[in-house]
C-alpha cells in the first residue's frame, strides 16, 4: 500500500491497528501516526518480536486492509 494513502487512512486503519496490537499505548500511536516503520518498531518493542517477524507481519496487516 503506498504510503500516501496509509497516512491519508490513517485514522481509519488506526482503530483495526488497535485491535491487533493492543500492547501499544496511546502515546505509541501519537509516535507511529500512520508511518509502517515506526509501527514495525514499536510492535517489536511492546511484544519481543524479531525485526523479521513484525515486517512480515505488518506487511500482511496492511494488505489486508
């Protein structure tokens, strides 16, 4: 997905994104602000995944929606 319409989306995409990685605060979500990297690091930090893992994870999350 291009990175203009997940910015454009975002609030949209943020309340599905919330349900799937509830582990992030609030505060991670101001950070992240529709930006895939930052989510990608933030969920690496709050769940103890590999960098491997949450790209491949938050690449499949986004096409999905």
């Amino acid at each position: 997905m291009n990175m203009d319409i997940i910015e454009g989306k975002w609030e949209h995409l943020k309340g599905k994104a919330k349900e799937n990685w509830g582990k992030l605060t609030d505060d991670d979500w101001k950070i992240v602000e529709g930006h895939r990297d930052q989510l990608a690091g933030r969920i690496q930090e709050r769940y103890g995944r590999t960098k491997e893992e949450v790209e491949k994870e938050v690449s499949d999350w986004f096409d999905k929606n």
